[in-house]
C-alpha cells in the first residue's frame, strides 16, 4: 500500500483524501507538470479488480462531461494499483446534506439538475452507473460560487453492448452496488439492469436531497424487502410544501416495476417540470416494454462490497432461495393509497380482493423469514466450518510428526 510521500507514475503523493472498505484517496500532484490529480487506490486489488481496472479505460471514448469525473487511466506497480482521475475539491452530497440540510428547493432542483445531466451523458453513450448514491456525487464551487455537482466512482459501470454474462447468483457474485439505492430488478435479477436501475437510484437520491433522509433507510437486510414491496414515506409527509410535480417525479422513480418507472432522464426532466405527469396507468407494459432495448445484462460484480460477509452470505441465500416474487400482477400498498395513479377496486371485489391481498403479503413474509434463516444457517456452517477445520489439520499434523 502507498503513503504520503511515495511516487507513482510520476505522481507525488500528499496527502489522503478519503477511505473506504475497498479504496484510499489519493491528493497527488505530477512532479513534472505540477497538475494535481486524485488516484484511487485499491487496498485489495484482485485479479479481477484488475481486468475491471483494465475495462475502464473504456470510459476513455466517452467525451468529457463538466458533470462527470471520469478515470483518466490506471497505474500498475508491484505496491499498488490506481486509478487517475480528476481532482475535484468538494465534499459529497451526502457529505453535504448531512451538514447543511437540506438545501431550499431551487438549489436542490439545480444540484439535482446537474447529476441528471451527467447520467443522461453516460446512459447515451450506452452505459449504466449501477452505484449512484450521494456518496458518489461530489459537490463542488464554480468561479461565481454556484454549487456543481459531479458524478463519480464507476466502479460498477455496465456496458449495455457487452456480451451478456450468467445472471446466476452466488456468495462471492454478491459485491455490487448500495443497497439502500437498488433498484428492485438489480436486487432479483441481474438480467433485468438496464439504465432504469439509474433512474431508480436518481429517485433515491432526489428523495434524499428534498426530504433530508433516505426513502429506504432500514438496514439490510431488511431494506431489500422495502424496495421490492415499494414501502417508502410519501415525500409529501416529510414536505408538505413540496410541489406535486416532484412528489411525482420520485413516485415515478421509484416504482417497483421497471416498465411503469419513468422511462430515462428526459421524462424525468420533463416531469420534474410539470411539463408531464406520470401515472402508472399510463402505458402498459408491453409499449414500456417496447421503448426500452432490453439488454441481458450481469448484475454482480466482483470484490466490490460494503457488507460483511455474514451479510452477504444470508443475502445471497435470500436470493438464490426465493422465487421471483416482484409484485408485478398485484398492486403494493403504494398503490393501492393511490387512487389517482391507480383504478380502485370495484365494491363487488373489495373484499374478496383484500383477502387475497393479506394471504399474498402473509406467505411473502413466511417465505422471506424461512430463506433469511436458512441464510443465517448457512452463514454459521461456514463459518464454523473456517475456525475448525484448520484445528482438525494442526491436530492431525501433530499426531503425524509423534
């Protein structure tokens, strides 16, 4: 690992920036052309860490985006591996909001503009984050001291035109993303990221910008089960002055089925606006299905994580276990609170309908409680399986040596 005063690739480190589970951030200025550069290091730089460091420069094709810090290159020694990137002086937004508040709405409108504008960049040269959250929107100054968003960190970037990989779900496949801004699809099914799984983690985020705390802010595992239900507080108890156009435009983000979300940047711009209100009766979802390339994509990602790993393994096992069970043919509480986006039910049904509601939701709950255990379970044989098989070894070598 690297340290203040080490060189790289003719950087000279200074000083450190940031730390994470998986990186350290690097102040580093080139000792020729004193430009000053940021270099993620990587604490545990796999095989694979490295192909995907390789894969970035990818990203090179893509032209700059003043919303955007994109990785510039890598650098490769045998103390380190590295990504170059752009040094921008500012903190994050969760960073932000954390200290300040949340900002009048104007400006969070504004800041959220400029991240929309650096996600419509990337979705149109055919990738996906899959990893936006506040911690990776970086809040800097322009010269007038107007705040300028920057998005940041592609660690998880998803090539649409990539050859897809297998979607199969395993405990060393679970290191991708957030879970607190995960797309229900992302959680379920790898094959069904597309780019509205940005445009559900841009819900979350302008949920949080407006509102001062996170839409699913349970932790995990029990923030998964949120997501896929739909549960969130209205944006309007928080903020009761909240305009209703953006009480719709995080409704319409944040929908559990990705052929009822708002479709991409430009509709979300557009009802963020009021130029356009979304409904989820709108169109079917054959016609979003239709509008929307579908793209075979792979969801997991290798030694990206945030999780312990007694959390990854009993979310793996929820999983691999569970039956696809996204509420695709019966409306959530969400929207059956919604008359407006959502026909009711008519007298006749009423009843019959919320019986069979309540023995739906009660058999989701059992399955769910029976795979987190299992996963439990899982995740203590194996554990105990690490701390005595090597005893057994050390004991059985002894015995071998008398």
């Amino acid at each position: 690992m690297l340290q203040a005063g080490d060189t790289i690739g003719g950087y000279l480190i200074e000083r450190e920036i940031d730390r994470g589970a998986s990186a350290i951030v690097w102040y580093a200025v080139h000792e020729q052309t004193g430009e000053a550069k940021a270099l993620k290091e990587l604490t545990n730089p796999s095989r694979a860490a490295v192909e995907r460091a390789r894969q970035r420069e990818a990203l090179l094709g893509i032209p700059p985006h003043e919303n955007l810090v994109l990785v510039e290159r890598d650098l490769v020694d045998s103390r380190a591996l590295c990504l170059v990137m752009e040094y921008v002086n500012g903190r994050s937004l969760d960073f932000f909001v954390q200290h300040n508040g949340s900002p009048a709405l104007p400006e969070a409108l504004a800041l959220f503009d400029g991240v929309l504008a650096g996600v419509a960049h990337i979705h149109a040269h055919r990738l996906v984050h899959r990893d936006l959250k506040p911690a990776n929107v970086l809040i800097a100054r322009r010269p007038n001291g107007e705040l300028w968003p920057r998005v940041t960190d592609f660690g998880l970037v998803k090539f649409l035109d990539q050859p897809a990989t297998s979607g199969r779900m395993t405990v060393t496949g679970l290191r991708f993303g957030t879970p607190h801004y995960m797309s229900p699809e992302q959680i379920e099914d790898s094959t069904k990221v597309t780019a509205s799984a940005d445009i559900f983690a841009l819900g979350c985020i302008l949920y949080e910008l407006v509102c001062g705390q996170r839409a699913y802010p349970k932790a995990f595992p029990s923030v998964w089960m949120d997501i896929i239900k739909g549960r969130y507080v209205s944006p309007r108890r928080l903020r009761p002055d909240l305009p209703e156009s953006v009480i719709n435009a995080i409704d319409g983000c944040l929908e559990v089925r990705p052929a009822r979300r708002i479709l991409d940047v430009c509709e979300l711009r557009l009802v963020l606006a009021g130029e356009l209100r979304w409904s989820r009766s709108s169109k079917t979802e054959e016609e979003r299905t239709e509008e929307q390339e579908p793209v075979s994509q792979t969801l997991w990602h290798e030694g990206r994580t945030s999780l312990p790993d007694g959390e990854k393994m009993v979310a793996a096992a929820a999983i691999a276990m569970s039956p696809s069970h996204l509420p695709d043919e019966s409306p959530s509480t969400e929207e059956r609170s919604q008359p407006s986006l959502v026909g009711a039910p008519s007298p006749v049904d009423a009843g019959l309908q919320a019986q069979l509601d309540r023995a739906r939701s009660v058999t989701r709950v059992a399955v769910v409680v029976a795979v987190i255990l299992a996963g439990a379970l899982l995740g203590t044989l194996l554990f105990l399986r690490n701390e005595i098989a090597p005893a057994l070894d050390h004991t059985s070598g002894v015995g071998d040596h008398q």
